[in-house]
C-alpha cells in the first residue's frame, strides 16, 4: 500500500563491468515523472517520488492502466510524452495544473505513456524482497506484449549493447543508462542502482545573478549565475550554474559588484515587460513551478565566461543546473553560441520501445 519511495540510483563514469557487481541488467534511463503505479481491480492510484499523487493528472494512463496491466500489481516505471520520434518533457510538465478542464484537453491533445522497469508486488505475492533477475522475470510474464500507452521496458545483460543504447538513444530524447544489479532487492529510498548519464562542456556567458535564499544585507550571498549564449546577435537564456560552497558564494557576489548595470542597459532589459512564463523561460518571469519565489535577479554586464558541465538540452536550455567548472578569460562573450553543443543524432523511440 502507499506510501512507498522508490528505489533510486547513484551516479558512475561509463558503463560499469557486470563482474564487479555479480551481474548487471541495462536499461535505458527514461526522462520523465517516476512513478510508482498500485492497482487493485478498477481501483488505480499513481504516486510521484515524493509519493505525491499524480492519479488525477493523467486519466488517459490511468483508463490504459485499468485495461492492460495485471488485475493486481504494484510497479515502478515513469510516465512519459512523446511527440514523433521524441520524448518531450517540457510538454510533460504542463499536465500538472490546477484545472481539471485543462488536464482533460492535454489528456486528448498530447496523451501521456506509462513505461514499467520494476515488480513491487504482483496478486498477492510481495516481490521486493527478490532478486531483480526474478523480479524482472516475473514482469516479462505479466508485462510481455504491451503495444502502448502502457509498455515495459527493454533490457540487456551486454555491456556492449548498453554502451550503443547509452550514445543511441539519447537521440529519442532518452538521457542515459541505468544498471541494476541482478541479485540486488528492491530498496526503498536507497541508492542500489547506477545511473551512467551525459556529461558535456560548454562556454558560456555570465549574465547575472540571483541572490541566495539565506543572503542578508549585512552578509550577502550568491545563489546561482544566470547564463547566456548567442543565437543570431542576442544573447539568450540557457540556465544557472549553483554549485559554489558557502564561502565560495560570499566571495563571488563581491567580484561581480564591478559588473553590475542598469537593467535598461542590459541585453535581457526588454524582458521585464512580461509578467507570465513565456516560450523563452526567461530569467524573473513567474511560473505555476515557482509561485511565491522570488525570481529577480541582478542584471550583469555580459563580459564573464565559464565553462559548465551539463548533461542533455531541453529545447534551447540545459536540462538540469550547469555545473562550474572554470573561468575563461581567454574566450570573447560573443563568441559563444549554440554551434557548439552536441547535437544528439536522431532516433525513433518506437524502436526503444519495441513497437513496429
């Protein structure tokens, strides 16, 4: 019965070798809401990680949920959009809203899938206490022949095969791999699993700054750096960079004071005209995510460069916060734009998915 938290994953470096862990199952790592699926009959409810519910968000999955998942079963997997040959997650985050009428017409507009890697309990038999290689057994027997929205997941034992996976699928939008060892138990909020994902570099441009939420007057802090690229002349938003100790925090809100400007002298100035979320998720604008935050950030002249690590782009921004890595004094702000991340090669997440 809910509440339960799922299992999680820590991070590695490429594809580990299965003998050093007693044997490894591949699978890919899907980009979406993990959620953990308690059915009984009719009766479904859907639970995120924090083991809110997601039950009303997604009756489109639920309805699939009651057709063609096991009479009684509890599963771990993600719900996920997809639009062509792509999953799309920013279309994924406009099912969470308020209104029932709106989630009704997205519902219908860009109906959302369910993706099962993971047996909890199946009738009235417990599977956590098993070894993942029974558990997934058993998942194949219950799972196996599922066309959609409902699916299970693709597996391997190769390392190999997991090694094209991770540079292949990354083209659907996917964002990496995950192993999981074949004799390890389903554990609950503890970090069993490996997750290998995409690291890249790239030069970026320092265009301001957000104070951070423990910053005062008297001791000011940094929270995060707002970063820019050049897309035709203008210099864009793409994401934050956040990772920066205590004292770290205190002594670059002090280097930047000789960079501070107006806002009518800034490249984003033309921006505080908006007041909403808007298509280019520009920095201070307000969102259903970030109610009641206080978004204002303090405006830099844009001569700054760094370079970030990231992992995958979503649309025109990074996916996650950018991690610091080094100044570059030796590179020109305008020199850096869009040309220089990595293009993922496309490819059909039907074939991930095992449908003709």
């Amino acid at each position: 019965m809910p509440p339960v938290q799922p299992m999680l994953a820590k991070s590695v470096k490429g594809i580990p070798d299965p003998a050093k862990h007693g044997g490894l199952s591949f699978e890919p790592k899907w980009d979406g809401f993990r959620c953990l699926v308690f059915k009984d009959g009719d009766e479904v409810e859907l639970a995120s990680r924090n083991t809110k519910p997601l039950t009303r968000y997604f009756p489109e999955v639920v309805a699939a949920m009651k057709e063609q998942l096991p009479d009684r079963c509890v599963l771990d997997g993600e719900l996920f959009v997809s639009i062509g040959e792509r999953l799309e997650f920013e279309v994924l985050q406009e099912r969470i809203h308020p209104a029932a009428s709106r989630i009704e017409m997205l519902s219908e507009k860009t109906p959302a899938s369910y993706v099962a890697f993971d047996l909890l309990a199946l009738g009235d038999a417990s599977y956590a206490e098993r070894p993942f290689a029974e558990r997934r057994a058993a998942l194949e027997e219950a799972l196996g022949g599922l066309d959609g929205p409902c699916f299970l997941t693709r597996t391997t034992t190769d390392p190999a095969e997991a090694e094209e996976w991770f540079h292949q699928f990354e083209g659907a939008g996917l964002d990496g791999v995950v192993a999981k060892p074949l004799e390890a138990t389903y554990q609950p909020n503890a970090r069993t699993m490996l997750k290998i994902k995409h690291e890249r570099t790239a030069d970026v441009v320092v265009a301001g700054y957000r104070e951070h939420k423990t910053s005062t007057p008297e001791a000011p802090l940094l929270g995060s750096l707002l970063l820019g690229l050049y897309a035709d002349g203008e210099l864009q938003h793409i994401g934050v960079s956040a990772s920066f100790t205590a004292a770290r925090r205190a002594e670059l809100i002090q280097e930047l004071q000789p960079l501070v400007v107006d806002i009518q002298d800034h490249p984003w100035g033309r921006w505080q005209e908006f007041l909403t979320a808007n298509p280019d998720r520009v920095p201070g604008t307000q969102s259903r995510w970030s109610q009641g935050k206080d978004l204002s950030f303090t405006p830099l002249r844009p001569d700054l460069v760094l370079e970030v690590a990231y992992d995958h782009m979503e649309g025109r921004r990074f996916r996650h916060t950018a991690q610091f890595r080094r100044w570059r004094p030796d590179r020109d702000p305008e020199s850096c734009g869009y040309e220089q991340l990595d293009e993922p090669v496309s490819y059909d997440l039907a074939r991930i998915l095992g449908v003709d």
